[in-house]
C-alpha cells in the first residue's frame, strides 16, 4: 500500500474510532421556565349546569372534566406547577363569576378553558339511541379555539391560540370551519387564523375578564354522534392533550416571564404564610364553568 493510501487509512481509522467512543450530546435544555410558568386550567360548566347534552347521552361536564384532569396531570409530569384547576358546582352564572374572581385572585402566565362544542339548535335534530330519543346533528365535527378583544393582553392571548391550533393539526386533529360561515347567523365569528380554527369571541366572559392571556379550547363536537364517541377514547384524548402541553411549552419558551408575575407570587406566597400562622385555614377551593 503506498504511503497516501496508509496515512488516509490511519486517518479514517482514527476518525471512525472518534466517532465510536464520543459520547452523544445531551439535549438542549428546554426554552421554556416549567417551574416558573403557572397555568390556571378552567373545566367549563359546573356539576349542577353540566352544559350541552351529547348524541349519546354524556354531559360535556364529564367530557370537560376528564380532559381537563388529563392535561393537568400532564403538565405536572413535564415540571410545570400543578395548575389551578377550577373546578365547582351551583348554577351556571353564580359559578361563573366565582370562578373567575378565584383565577384573577392567584397571579398566573395564562388561562386556558376547556370545552366540549354543540350546535345552534335549528341544526339539532333527533335520533333513536337503542329506545332513547337524543339530539344529534352530524353536519359539523373538528375543534375550535376562541380569544376575546376585550383580554387587556389579547395578543398574547391570540399568539397562544395560534400557537395551539398549529399544534393540534400537528396531531392530525382537524378544526371545523363552520363559525366563520355566514349561514351561522348570531354565531358567527370573525376568523383570526382561518387555517388552524382560531376565532375572535368578544363576549366570552372567562376570557374578557381573564387578567391574564387566556383562550377557549372547543375539542370537538359531541352531538356528531361518531365524533362524541371518537372524544371518549383514550387515543383521541392523547392527541389533544399532546398538542396542548406542547403548545402551552412552546408558548412558555417564546415570552418571558413578566416581572408582575414574579413580585405577586411572591407577595402570595408571604401572604397566605403570614395568614396561616395564626390559625389553620382550609385549602383554596378548585373551581370551574363556562
């Protein structure tokens, strides 16, 4: 062998053998401050006002609340703080302004409401459900994601919702399109990012009033009869709670923590220690609605 062709073979050699005994490189640690980053995780309606009725006779509430206890569990598992879950009974309204006065009340990064959607009732009609007369309309199926103008921090609000519909097609979940068409009437509404289901819902009280970037995820539509069933299982639940906490990520590892934040955790925290020392008190209440 000539001398050029030993030297290129020593040096190939050596080359394979560097790459055999380097050791692999650690991931980059994420973006995002989980520990740092608080989420206050809204289940929509309430035990008592449970909500729309599905095609199959499951009450959105029960759709809400397993999602809901899904993403929570998740989140924890990725090292976010355990989320403020708001959780509640009694009517409708009453708990609706509880609710929020208990999410405004702890300082957080966002607000996300959890949903499960139904139709405008000139669309439902009725099927018989093995001798159980129920409302069904399967002309429309696929989530949708709303954010309110009246959010003081409504561009972030929308940056996450953006941000969270590109998530949800990542995980093959389509979105439906049928609220920016005109035959919708009073419920029409004003697509934001048409290609991923984000609509502008001024009215929406938990996100009006949310002082702090909130969004309104509707998961799917329970009165499609097969989508309310695709909703229950284990593999579609997985795919929306994936594309959640990975959004919620993303969007923690895009902004950086506002300082207001960290000064009202703090005063919080030194709050409710200096309450404690003189007497016990009972844990804060996990609430919920609409």
């Amino acid at each position: 062998m000539s001398p050029l062709r030993t030297r290129l073979s020593q040096v190939l050699a050596a080359g394979l053998m560097g790459l055999a005994t380097t050791p692999a490189r650690a991931e980059p640690a994420p973006a995002c401050s989980r520990a740092g980053f608080h989420i206050v995780l809204d289940i929509g309606h309430t035990t008592d006002d449970t909500g729309a009725m599905s095609s199959h006779g499951v009450s959105e509430f029960a759709y809400n609340q397993v999602l809901a206890l899904e993403i929570d569990q998740r989140l924890v598992e990725m090292g976010f703080p355990a989320p403020l879950l708001l959780l509640e009974a009694g009517p409708g309204k009453r708990s609706l302004y509880h609710r929020m006065a208990q999410a405004n009340a702890r300082p957080a990064n966002l607000f996300l409401s959890i949903h499960h959607d139904a139709v405008p009732d000139n669309f439902v009609e009725t099927w018989d459900d093995d001798g159980t007369t129920r409302p069904f309309s399967d002309r429309f199926k696929g989530h949708s994601i709303f954010v309110s103008f009246g959010n003081r921090l409504r561009q972030r609000s929308l940056d996450f919702a953006k941000r969270l519909g590109r998530a949800m097609q990542a995980h093959g979940l389509a979105h439906t399109p049928h609220y920016a068409e005109r035959f919708m009437g009073r419920y029409r509404r004003e697509p934001l990012d048409a290609a991923t289901g984000v609509y502008r819902y001024d009215r929406l009280h938990v996100l009006r009033t949310a002082r702090m970037p909130a969004v309104l995820l509707e998961a799917g539509s329970i009165l499609n009869r097969a989508e309310a069933l695709d909703l229950q299982t284990p593999e579609r639940r997985a795919a929306i709670v994936a594309a959640v906490t990975e959004a919620i990520d993303g969007y923690c590892g895009e902004i950086k923590r506002p300082v207001a934040v960290a000064k009202a955790h703090r005063k919080h925290r030194l709050a409710r220690r200096a309450a404690a020392q003189p007497r016990e008190t009972a844990p804060a209440d996990r609430n919920s609605d609409y």
